[in-house]
C-alpha cells in the first residue's frame, strides 16, 4: 500500500483511546494506522507531538445580514467564510458549522441560497450550515424546512428571546414538530424574553445603562426558566434537545433532571462561561461592551458548576458562539460612543482560542483526560450534527482532518497573534500551555508553524445525516 502522507512517532488520541501510532493518508482519508507503516510521499515526524482530530466548531457566526432586531442590533460583522475558517484552522478546527438565518417575511430556502453565496469560494476549512427558523409559516414548515432537511441541512436552532427571532412556545411546539417528523435535531437559545424586556425597561429608567447592566438584565434565572421551558416543550412534542451555551448550575441542573426522566437534552458551554464573568463587563469607557454576549458571564461559582458538569459528563460539547463585531462604529458602538446596552450588539470572538483554551484549562490543569477533550471538541459534535464517522476522529476511512499539538508550546493570547478580522480578544494575556502547531484538512496541511499554507475556497460544504440522538432510541413524544 502508498500512501500521500504518513504522520509517524506522534502519540494518537480519540475520544476512547490514547496511543502511539503511525497514520498513514491516501485521498484526503486515513487508510491505516499500525506501529511502523512504511514511508509515503511524504512523512511528517510527530515526536513529542499529540495527534488530535481536527476539531469542530458547531456554534459560530459568520457573514450574517446586517437587519435591526437581532442578537447583532443591525451591527455589521467583521468575519466571513474567509477569515472565519483561517481563524478556525490556527486553532485546530477544520470543520465548521455556522447559522444561516433565516429573516421575519423571507423564505428559508432563499436564505439557504443567500448563505451558500456568502461561503462560495471563501473557506479554507469544510463547513456546514444550521438553519435558524425566525418565521415557522405553514409553507416552511410544511414544504421548505422538510425538503431542506431531506438534502443534508439536518439542524436547526430556535431562539426564545430577541425581537426580530423569538418564537412562541406554539410556535416552538410547530417546528418541534417538523423536526421530529423529519428526524432533525434542534438547537436552543433558552432566554426569557419577557423577563429580559421587563427588567431592561427599569435599568434604562434608572439610569443604568453601562454594559454591566447587560448581565443586571439577563440574570441566571432568566436562563434556568428558558431552560426548563425548553426541555418540557421537547418533551411535549417528542425531539432530542440541544441547549447551546450554558452559564452555570441552575440550566445544568434542568438538564440533569430531564435526563433522569428519560429525555435526550444535549448541553453545550463555550470559553467565555469558563474565564470571564460578570465584572468583566464593568469596566470604564464602554470596554466591557467587548465581553457582552447573551447569555451573559456569570460568577465564579457559575464556572465551577460548569467545570464540574464538564468533568461528570454533563456537559456534551465545548464551542466558540463566535460572533465577531468589531470595538468601532460599524460593530460594537453602532448606536454611538456611548449607547446604552440594548443598543450593543451581543457576541464575542473565540473561534482561533477555543481549543487552546479549553487544552490549557482543561488537560493541562487535570480537570480533564485528554480523551475528553477529544470528545468534547470533535467526536460529540460531530456525532450529534450528522457528520460522523466522516470527521471527529482518527479512525480508517474517515477524513484526514488532523491536528498536532505541542504539548509543551506557552503562549501568551494577544489580538496581535489571532487570524479574525475583529480588532480585540475578550482573553487578552491570557497564559496558555499547548497549542496546534500543524493541521491538515483532507490530508492537505492547511497550517504549518504559524504559515498558511491554504488557499481560500478549498473547503467543502457537507451535508448532514440524521444526528446521533434519533438513532440511540425511540424519543417518547406526547402527541
């Protein structure tokens, strides 16, 4: 047998096993894995080096449309496919899956051919999209969503707060429905509108209007009924649930106790929930605009509750929510140099640090095994979001999506160093043990010690099979 590449003397990885081994690559695959496999066009000396799937980033945002009401307040973002997935492959992820969101009047198949158009030529890593449903109407529901699912757009995502997005709980319970008809998973933004509106209109009155009264208005409460909301209408119209950036104890705890009941809840946190919290947003000069997203950090109790749900499994997947607006007039001071926090768009960037992080934090402080960090970052998503055995592991026949970790490598995070388009990093200074020093995508080496060695447009758009949760078991459904 020749191979296109052998990766040799590297120490493997999946989310079951650690070993060591060499890979040995032919067309874009993995085709073997032995103690000793002969040499190949080329070879790549992985000693020292940690051999990891490239990992997946299911929860980012790039190139939305700029329209008021949204999570953005009509603010332009600084990302696209291009600069996104650059960002992304420095960090070791080699496949993403970003929203194409569908607009209040606007059809969800046009918004699916709007989005392909923004992606067309730009990515260098492999990409698929989530559809969000804003406007559930009986010929969505009834034709495009289930003709959209059939050709590979297999998740979707509903929103319970922002204007321009929420949903009702009827209209929830429809595109529950679809999903479970058509054997599609739905993700979750489990927030209280209502609540949030309330307490925000007497922040605005009291004169409290700082970025820290972003976190005043949308406390953990606000997360935990959502949460519990959510889970009860899944288990009403019978789906599998993903609950997407959870903040601390409380949602983890409703997640706990439909799991106990029987229902297949999925919990995802991201960084941010991890290292910032709430007084991040406190700072002079409208600074801590840069660290507003929704939900908001919480404390440091909240991050210990997360870790713990990390290390007992509670927690399933680990992303980004990257969603990069820029410290300027075109992004996060749209409304002015000083608007209120209704008026600043809700997000952070972390597509490049999310792996790193969560390495560093997490392995390499011992709350987590190396196999978990795997799963978490790759193997979970992948399973959940239709795109396994294809990508999230090492394993013959899957893509060579593969990234080599230095163990030992220290860097210290400065906006200067990342590959966004946003001018700053919420986890400026941050100290970190480990880092990607080479990833293939395809068996292609699309980074090498700091360089790019890919072109634009090589990645491939993926469509989806039926996620993971729908072929465990039968999901019980009251209707």
């Amino acid at each position: 047998m020749t191979f296109d590449l052998v990766i040799r003397h590297g120490t493997v990885a999946t989310a079951s096993d650690v070993f060591k081994a060499d890979i040995g690559i032919r067309d874009e695959r993995i085709v073997a894995i032995a103690d000793r496999i002969p040499d190949g066009d080329r070879v790549i000396d992985a000693s020292g080096k940690l051999v990891l799937p490239g990992g997946l980033d299911t929860h980012c945002h790039l190139d939305q449309p700029q329209v008021p009401g949204l999570a953005s307040k009509g603010a332009r973002m600084a990302d696209g496919f291009r600069s996104g997935s650059i960002s992304a492959a420095f960090g070791g992820t080699t496949t993403i899956v970003p929203f194409c969101v569908q607009h209040r009047g606007q059809s969800l198949t046009a918004a699916v051919a709007d989005y392909h158009a923004r992606a067309e030529g730009q990515s260098v890593t492999d990409y698929g999209f989530h559809l969000i449903v804003s406007d559930p109407t009986p010929a969505v529901l009834g034709q495009e969503l289930p003709a959209l699912i059939r050709r590979g757009h297999t998740s979707l995502k509903v929103y319970m707060t922002y204007e321009a997005m929420q949903l009702s709980d009827r209209q929830i319970l429809d595109v529950f429905e679809t999903a479970r008809r058509e054997k599609a998973i739905v993700l979750i933004h489990a927030e209280n509108h209502e609540i949030i509106g309330w307490l925000a209109d007497r922040l605005e009155r009291a004169g409290r209007t700082s970025p820290v009264a972003h976190a005043h208005s949308r406390p953990l409460p606000v997360e935990r009924e959502a949460t519990h909301r959510a889970v009860t209408l899944a288990e009403i119209a019978g789906v599998p649930l993903v609950i997407v950036h959870v903040t601390g104890g409380d949602p983890l705890t409703e997640i706990r106790r439909a799991r106990e009941r029987g229902h297949v809840v999925i919990a995802e946190t991201c960084p941010q929930y991890l290292l910032l919290t709430e007084q991040d947003l406190d700072m002079p000069d409208m600074l801590g605009a840069k660290v507003m997203c929704s939900p908001p950090p919480r404390d440091t109790a909240a991050q210990a509750a997360l870790w713990q749900g990390i290390e007992d499994g509670t927690v399933d997947i680990f992303n980004s929510d990257h969603a990069p607006y820029r410290f300027d007039a075109e992004g996060k001071l749209k409304a002015g140099p000083a608007p209120s926090f209704r008026a600043v768009a809700n997000g952070i960037p972390g597509l490049e640090t999310r792996m790193p992080i969560l390495f560093s934090e997490g392995v390499m402080k011992g709350r987590i095994d190396l196999s978990r960090f795997v799963a978490l970052t790759a193997t979970n998503n992948a399973k959940l979001y239709g795109l396994a055995p294809r990508k999230g592991t090492i394993a013959i026949g899957a893509d060579a999506d593969i990234a080599l970790w230095d163990p030992e490598k220290r860097v210290t995070i400065e906006n200067g160093m990342l590959h966004h388009n946003v001018d700053y990093t919420p986890f400026e200074g941050l100290e970190i043990q480990g880092w990607p020093v080479t990833v293939l995508s395809r068996g292609e080496v699309i980074v090498d010690q700091g360089q790019l060695l890919a072109r634009p447009g090589r990645g491939c758009f993926l469509t989806q099979e039926t996620s993971s949760t729908w072929k465990t078991r039968e999901i019980r459904s009251w209707i």
